[in-house]
C-alpha cells in the first residue's frame, strides 16, 4: 500500500525525466549518434530521486534502452548511429527485442554502423542488423548455437505426447549422408 502510494507521488518526478529525454533528443542539433549496448542490464528500476543520489556509471534498465531507442527513431535529422556492442550477457528474448528496435532505426533510413571487439551468436545477430560492421583484426567470435536438447521428459516422448525432431547442423553429417547414398566409381587412367 505504502509503495503503492509512493509511485503515485513520484509520477511527476519520473513524467519530468521522460520529458526532459524527449526534449535531448527532439531538439538534437547533429546528424549522428554514438549509441552503446550495454552487456549487462539492470534486475530493478530507479526512481529519479534515487537516479540523482547514486553514481551514474550503474547499469541501465532494459525497458529504458529500449525507450531510448525508440526516441532516437523520432529525431528528424538524424542521419546515422553508431553502435558499439559490448559481448551480452542477457538472452535471446532480449537481443531480439534490441534488434526490432534497431531494425525500426534501419527502416527509417538511418545508417547503422555496427562495431564489436568480441562476442557470440548475440553479438553477431545484432551486427546483422547493422549497414555497415566493423571489428578489429584481433576480434574473436564464438558462435555456439543454442542447445537442441529437449526439455520434456522421456515418458512424454514415450507415449507420444510430444514429438520431437533432433537436428545435426554440423556439415560433416550432412556430407557423409549425401556419400553414402550416392556411391562414385573412380575411373583410372594410365598416363
């Protein structure tokens, strides 16, 4: 009840902070941004009292990056973003969600240049969504693919309640299915 009603009384407080991020960016002079990926976000939200009161090098709050990316895409002269990707540490649900909102940037002609130093699968899907990407020559990558273990139990599959399809992507498979299924006859010729 008590939390209740002070969210009521810093609703003011937080409208004036939304406000004053809606005025940065409607009145940008430049036609080009530098925007970071955080690698990690923050677990809770706080208020702008407490905004004011700690330091300002603290994680940012999912749903206010992606607030602000939504803002970047209603500046009228912005011309080009930089995006410089830290390797991620939250899920898939979240990179996605960064990439829509990058993908609405992109729509709207805005020219998104993409740089990571290191990172995985995220970090690539975001530099996919980018015009252009840039690394360094000594940048690692470590694509692993997503688990393709079930979460159901044996019984499940048993009695046929749920099907599953198991995969192989790696190529070797794919290459010794297609030999043994097509045998070749090498012919020797004497020169």
């Amino acid at each position: 009840m008590f939390r209740n009603f002070l969210q009521i009384v810093f609703i003011p407080f937080r409208l004036i902070f939304q406000l004053v991020r809606w005025i940065r960016f409607r009145f940008f002079s430049g036609d080009h941004y530098f925007l970071e990926i955080p690698s990690e976000f923050s677990n809770y939200r706080k208020s702008f009292l407490m905004k004011l009161l700690s330091s300002k090098e603290e994680e940012v709050f999912f749903t206010d990056f992606l607030l602000e990316l939504k803002l970047l895409s209603q500046v009228p002269n912005l011309k080009k973003v930089s995006i410089l990707i830290q390797q991620p540490e939250y899920g898939f649900g979240e990179t996605l969600n960064i990439a829509e909102g990058l993908q609405i940037l992109k729509e709207r002609g805005i020219v998104l240049e993409g740089f990571a130093l290191t990172g995985g699968l995220k970090s690539l899907f975001l530099l996919g969504v980018c015009n252009k990407r840039f690394s360094s020559e000594s940048s690692e990558f470590f694509p692993v693919l997503p688990s393709a273990e079930s979460f159901s139990s044996g019984t499940q599959v048993k009695n046929g309640e749920s099907r599953q399809k198991l995969f192989r992507a790696d190529l070797i498979n794919l290459l010794e299915k297609h030999f043994k299924e097509i045998s070749f006859h090498l012919k020797r010729e004497r020169i």
